[in-house]
C-alpha cells in the first residue's frame, strides 16, 4: 500500500526528505553506481539511486550522492580524466496513488567525462570511448551536484561553472 496523496517531495508523510549535495573539487579516481537489487513497493530493480566518489585522498571517505543501497558497476578514471557532465532519465513513481506533477525516479544516470561516457541503468552499464575528446580551457563543466530524494521519488539539480 502506497503512502496518502501529498504535496510534492518536501511532505510527502512518513517518507521524509533528504538531500545530498556534492562540489566537484577534488580529482576523483573512481565513480561507482548505486543501484536498487530488489524490487520494493516504491522502486525497481536496477533503478539509480546514488552514486560514489572516492578519491585517493580520501579512499576510506568516499563522496556519497544519493541514498545508499546495491552497488552497480564501478569505474576507474584515468589521471587525465575529468567529470564534465551528468545526465539523468527519470520514470514516474511505482506508488500509483501518489500521482502529483514532477515527482520522478532515476532510472538510469551517464557521466560524461573528457574521455568517454559511463552510463548505468536497469538494462545494462555501458562504457563508450569519445576519440579526440580534450578539455579546453574556459569550458563550462559541472561544478556541483545536488540529490534530493525519500523513498518515493528524486530529484537531481545540477550547478555549472569554469
């Protein structure tokens, strides 16, 4: 049974609110999916529900963004590689009795890089190579991520910057 119809994220009852905010300062040497392993009342399998930093700085404290829960694939960056960008898919919520305007899931998540493009999603993990693909000067590129969720829906804002 799905939670009583509410106002969007913020009260939705008894689900809570919370947020998780990450800058993109550090140089990063490995990104990692998590991923729903079981099918709940509120999501599916495979469906993106963090993700995980970790620098060699700080290999015992990664980065979380988003909620904790099965890992997915985890990729290594290379000393060259940059994050430039993130892009996310969304699905309407499983709990059919919440139906409000802009209450979303992630479904799949792609990092761009320098380099190439990791993607993670409820059908596969993909790893594609951009030939050629240099970071210029002056490009504008992610400088913050922002992930709001509770057990029924996300919502990711992104922040740019040179």
């Amino acid at each position: 049974m799905c939670a009583p119809q509410e106002t969007i994220l913020d009260s939705i009852k008894n689900h809570g609110i919370q947020r998780s905010h990450l800058l993109l300062l550090k140089r990063y040497h490995s990104v990692q999916a998590l991923v729903t392993s079981v099918t709940s009342k509120y999501r599916g399998v495979g469906q993106v529900i963090g993700l995980v930093f970790r620098s060699e700085a700080h290999e015992r404290h990664p980065d979380l963004l988003g909620q904790w829960g099965g890992t997915g694939e985890a990729y290594e960056l290379g000393a060259d590689e940059q994050i430039l960008d993130l892009e996310f898919t969304t699905i309407k919520s499983r709990c059919k009795r919440i139906v409000r305007p802009g209450l979303s899931q992630v479904e799949s998540l792609t990092i761009l890089t320098n380099l190439r493009r990791i993607r993670w999603g409820p059908s596969t993990s993909l790893l594609d190579k951009q030939e050629g693909k240099g970071l210029k000067k002056g490009t504008i590129r992610i400088r913050e991520i922002f992930w709001h969720f509770n057990a029924i829906s996300d919502k990711i804002q992104l922040k740019y910057g040179e």
